[in-house]
C-alpha cells in the first residue's frame, strides 16, 4: 500500500469522524445532544473545507469554510438551542424502531452506500474521492434519523445533517459547488430554519406539544 | 433590461408588502404590482418574438422559446390570481379567518413567491434554478398555515420537510451533474453549471454519472410537480392554505417544477443517446395518471378533488414530455398552458362557492346556480374544459397526446383512455350537484371577481380552435429543444 501525504491522512480521519458522527445522531435521544452533534459535525465540515483549500490553493474554499463557520457551527446550532429552550423539548423517547435495530439497518445503508458511490469515485481526479462513499452514507444515515424520529426537532436536525452530508459530497468529489450556488443554498437554508422557528410556535400553540404523532389526522379516509 | 425590470418588480413588491402590506388598499396594490410584472413580462416576450433567444448577466440568464412562455403564463395567472384574491381575501378577513397582520405576510410572500419561480425560470445556472425551486416552496410554507388550524400545520409540516427532502436530493443531483459537467467544461470560472454550455457539450458528459444524477434530480423536482408515490403533501397543501394560493401552487409551482425536470431530461438524453430518461417519465406520468383518477373518487373536500386532478394532469404532461418528439413535446406545452389557466379559473370559482356553502365539504355545496349564476356556470365549465371536452383548449392537447401514443406506444393508451374516462365520472359526478340542485348558498359581503375565471377560460376556450402563430411558433421551437433536434 502507498503512503499517503500527511494531510491527506488528516482528511480522511476527518471523513471517519464524519460517518461516525452520523451514527451517534442515528442513536441519540436527546436532542439537545443532537443539535451538539450537528455542530460539532459543521465543524468537522469546516474544518474539511480548510484543509482542502490550503491543499488546493483555491480561494473559494476558504470562503465557503467560513460560511460553513458562520452558518453551520454557530448560528443554526444557537437558533436550535434557542428555540429547545423556548419550546421546552428535551427528549425524544419515541422512536419507531428501537436502536439496535436503526444501527443494524445504519450499516447495511454504509455498504449500500459505498456501492452506489463507486463508479462516482472512480472517475473522480480528486485527492479526496475516498470520501465520496462517505458523504453518501451520511446523506442516506441522515435520511433514517428522519423516518425513525417522532420530535419534529429531531426531524429538522436530521435535515440539516442531510445537508452536511451533501456539501461533504459535493467537497470530495469537485472540491466545492461555485460560489454562487453555496450562497445560494446557504441563504435558503437560513431561511427554511427561520420560516421552521416560526412554524414551530404555530405548532406548540395549537397543539400544546411538538409531538408529530398530532400531525396525522390528514388521511384520505377522514 | 426588460429582465431586470421583470424580476425586480415583484421583489420590490414583497419589499413594500413588508412594510405596508396591511393597508386598506394592499390588495389593489399587491395587483398592481402583479400587472407591472406582466407588463414587464410581455415586452420580454416582444422582444423574444423580435430578437430571438438571448442571455443576460454573464450568461446567469437565459430566455428561450421553451421559458419565455412560462414567463408570460407565471406573469398572467400572478395578475388574475391577484385579482380574485383582492375579495376573497377581504372576505376571509370579515369571515374572521384571518387577521390584518396576516395580510402582511400574505402580500409579501405571494410576490416573493413569483418572484422566485421567475428566477427559477429565466435562469441558466442549474444551481440557480435549484435555490429559486426552494424559495419558491419556503415562500409558501407560512401561506399554507395561514388560518392556523391544525389541519392546515400538519399540511405545512408535510409540505415543508417532503419538499425539503426532495429538494435535497435534486441538489445531490446537482452536484452529480456539476461533478460530470467540470470534467469537460473546467471548474473555473462558472461555466460548468450552465445550461446553455451543458447543453452544447452534452454528447461529452460521463452517461453513468448523468443517468445516476438523473435519478436524483427526477425524484428531488418530481416531488415538487407531484408525482405519484412522492405527491403526499400535494393535496394537503392544496386544500388547507386560501384559495388563491391553491391557485397558483396547482396553475404555476407545477409548471416550474415540471420545467426543471424537463430541462435535465435533455442534457441527460443527449449524453446517455439512450431513451431511457423519457422512460422513467413515461412511467412516474403513466402511474401518477392511474393512481390520481382513482384516488378522485374517494375525496369529500372540493379542494383535494381538484388537486388530485392536477396530479393527473401534471402526470399526463409528463407522459408526453418522456414519449418525446416534436409533437408529444408539442402537445405537452400546449397541455402545461391550458391545464393552468383552465385549474386557476377552476380554484377561483372554487375558493367563492366554497365561501358561499361555508365549506369545502361537497356534500355541503348545493345549487350554486341559483344564487349565483356566473360561480355555479364558472364552476360547471372550468370541470368541463379540465375535463377535456372538445372546443376546450384540454381537448386540443389531450387529442396531440394521445394519437402520437397511439402511433409509438400503443399499449399505453387504453391505459390513458381508461384513467382519462374515470377521472371524467369522478369529477362530472361531483360537480353537477354542487352547481344544479337546491341550494344552500349564501351571500358574500364583497362581490366575487368572477372576470378571471372567465378570461381564463375564454382563452383555455381560444387555444382550442385557434393557436396565435407566435405562441404555435414557441411551441414548435421549444418542442424541437426539448426533442434535441
């Protein structure tokens, strides 16, 4: 096996953080613990970003690790923690299926994953193609976190890892989307978490509970 | 220039409504700015008439044939969307529905809203077109909640986290479609997510990353045009936020969407050479077809009725987008034209009857006729022509459809036939009472704007017989676009 420069060793610690960090989202129950999660995994995404870009030399990826900074690390995650408090949801104890059985369906979505991204990688010149599989995973692991929760808080940080899971992909396999869109798709990201604040309180006021299980009275046989 | 203006206009519009959106005179204002939009939007389309397709801003822009029409349809239906919304609003507002604060909100995000779709028309960038696809949804998402019953968040809650979802993927599609596009094109500069470019070197790109982006991107923006099995928050959003939004979410955010999927459908064509992205349409129409005219029998709320004949309708055009050629594309844009101004006039004709019986309930509409002639008639033509019976513009597109599926795939239109039959029982059968029969209508305290139904449906009734040669001409180019010719 060829050894790897340094940095590159560094990324690829970085892209096993990611996936492992997946997991722990799949498994938690709390959410305040959650919404940490999901910080502490834009951080990881940040500090993806940085390393690629002092790789690289391309500007915009510094721009887009100081986005990621602003947006992902610490505004979204503070608005989260804000609106738990105000909202007073602290736990999700429903889950749909227990967590052995979510972890055990969380590695059969790895190697369904990892298949799925092979003829990407293989074609990728990146130096960072490994980490395609990954993002991948991420994407569909965060997918799971969303069926299998009931708390719509939950649901929203499934989302966003989704999220994290998308610009990751986009990171490894073209290093980064033009600036433009990454404005772009932030901006929109800043405001569906607005336009969720608000309809969170809409929520808590009619139903007294973020609980989603109020949220399905819309069927076809009513 | 006359882009600039376009798209300005209805942001400048939200801007103002932010402020002063609840003003006595906010409706008529929110209208004015809805026909300076339309304004802009038919001098763009003079000067496409006159110049041909052309680019703008670094090429960010794009108009064409194919779009251009979308433009002008999306300004118009925003005008007499604005137009009927002007007493229906007033009405929800004294019916105690809504608050005048709400109102607030309700101008500006129904002119972000077109606002939004605009972009994501007239632009070339696909990553553009992706974050313009996801204002346009999170622009409504607090209209769908306006009346803050509990049906109406779970309706908000779904569309919101569905579409996001969605959405999500068709940004992983994105990336895809990025990743192949650089290979050739080059990652600097910011040629590699245009369309105009794509499409110019679309032999080129890598097939089995494209038919994989594929995949994402038809699942990320079918879930916004609200194909079956991915239409779950369609009829919700439909049915629970006002009417005029249900009227341009089913006349409008459909087409746009539809648009997007259409438009990857031909750099993925003309890379694979291979048809199957026109199958995997043929199927997703095919099915959505089937499944939404059986699904119309089983509502009792006028406005979910309705909405599933969108899904129906949508799965039509896509059927015809994926069976390809000139005439199916043909058909297809004829068929995107006339379902939404036939649809828009159907919801308003809807949204007053509905405040006349104080329900959406059917059961609880009866005999329109009687109290009001022009809602009961609006009504019983609107399901006529989106029906598809014969001097109607639906009948036009609907016979194009279907006699080139018979000449290319004849197995699917029996299939056609017999969806198109049941969804004709379903809707017929739920109408003729709540418009003949004896009534339970009463009075409304504004006079209903009934001219945009009928304007609508004279020209649904005009593309019928008589197709004006510039919009014929759009049709022919944009339907050899589409095609790859």
């Amino acid at each position: 096996m060829s050894e790897l420069p340094f940095d590159l060793q560094i990324l690829n610690a970085l892209a096993a953080l990611f996936l492992l960090l997946a997991f722990a989202m799949l498994a938690q129950r709390r959410v305040v613990a959650l919404v940490n999660l999901l910080a502490f995994q834009g951080a990881l995404l940040c500090a993806a970003t940085l390393l690629l870009a002092y790789r690289t030399g391309q500007t915009h990826l510094y721009f887009s690790a100081l986005l990621t900074l602003a947006l992902k690390v610490v505004f979204l995650p503070w608005l989260l923690h804000r609106l738990i408090r105000r909202l007073g949801v602290y736990w999700d104890s429903e889950q749909l299926i227990n967590t052995t059985g979510t972890m055990l369906l969380g590695l059969l979505i790895v190697i369904f994953a990892f298949g799925l991204a092979q003829p990407i990688a293989a074609l990728a010149s990146t130096a960072t193609r490994n980490a395609i599989g990954i993002a991948v995973a991420v994407v569909l692991l965060a997918f799971l976190t969303m069926i299998t929760r009931r708390k719509a808080m939950s649901q929203v940080v499934g989302f966003l890892s989704m999220e994290n899971g998308l610009f990751f992909g986009a990171m490894s396999a073209t290093y980064g989307m033009p600036m433009i869109v990454e404005l772009g798709v932030a901006l929109d990201v800043l405001v569906a978490m607005l336009v969720l604040g608000v309809f969170f309180f809409q929520i808590r006021e009619q139903f007294d509970s973020l609980d989603l299980h109020h949220l399905e009275s819309l069927k076809e046989e009513q | 220039m006359e882009l600039i203006v376009l798209l300005a206009i209805p942001l400048l519009g939200a801007a103002w409504a932010t402020a002063f959106g609840e003003r006595s005179y906010a409706p008529e204002a929110n209208s004015a700015f809805s026909l300076a939009t339309l304004i802009a939007a038919a001098a763009l389309a003079m000067r496409v008439i006159g110049e041909g397709s052309f680019s703008a801003a670094d090429e960010q822009f794009f108009i064409d044939p194919f779009n251009v029409f979308l433009v002008t349809l999306t300004a118009f239906v925003g005008f007499t969307t604005s137009l009927f919304s002007r007493p229906y609003m007033r009405i929800e507002l004294e019916h105690g529905r809504v608050k005048p604060r709400q109102l607030r909100l309700y101008h500006s995000m129904y002119q972000l809203f077109v606002a939004a779709m605009l972009i994501a028309l007239t632009s070339n960038n696909m990553g553009l077109i992706w974050v313009a696809m996801e204002a346009a949804t999170l622009s409504t998402v607090l209209l769908v909640t306006l009346y803050r019953t509990p049906a109406s968040l779970e309706a908000g809650w779904k569309y919101f986290i569905l579409c996001g979802v969605g959405i999500a993927q068709a940004l992983f599609g994105t990336i895809l479609l990025y990743f192949a596009a650089e290979k050739v094109l080059g990652g600097e500069g910011m040629s590699a997510l245009l369309w105009t470019h794509l499409n110019g070197v679309k032999g080129s790109l890598e097939p089995a990353v494209l038919s994989l982006a594929f995949v994402f991107l038809l699942v990320g923006y079918g879930t916004k045009v609200g194909l079956v099995p991915l239409h779950n928050w369609l009829p919700d959003a439909h049915a629970e936020g006002p009417t005029p939004i249900s009227a341009v979410l089913s006349g409008l955010l459909l087409n746009v969407a539809a648009y997007a999927v259409v438009r990857c459908k031909v750099l993925v064509e003309g890379s694979l050479g291979s048809p199957l992205p026109g199958r995997m349409l043929m199927a997703f129409g095919l099915f959505s077809v089937i499944v939404a005219a059986f699904f119309l029998w089983r509502q009792r709320d006028i406005k979910r009725l309705f909405a599933y004949s969108s899904i129906e309708h949508m799965g039509i055009i896509m059927f015809a987008f994926g069976m390809g050629g000139p005439v199916a594309n043909f058909g297809a844009l004829l068929h995107m034209t006339v379902h939404s101004l036939t649809k828009s006039a159907i919801f308003f004709a809807v949204g007053h009857a509905a405040q006349k019986a104080g329900s959406q309930v059917m059961d609880e509409i009866r005999g329109l006729i009687t109290l009001s002639p022009t809602v009961g008639w609006g009504l019983m033509l609107g399901a006529l022509a989106i029906l598809g019976l014969p001097p109607f513009g639906v009948f036009a597109s609907e016979f194009l459809i279907l006699t080139t599926a018979m000449r290319e795939h004849a197995w699917a239109t029996p299939i056609l036939l017999l969806a198109l039959g049941v969804a004709f029982a379903a809707i017929f059968g739920r109408v003729q009472p709540m418009v003949f029969g004896e009534t339970t209508a009463k009075r409304l305290p504004h006079s209903p704007a009934l001219v945009p139904v009928f304007a609508h449906l004279g020209l649904v009734l005009m593309l019928g017989v008589f197709i004006p040669p510039s919009l014929a001409e759009w049709f022919r180019l944009s339907a050899q676009l589409i095609a790859g010719l």
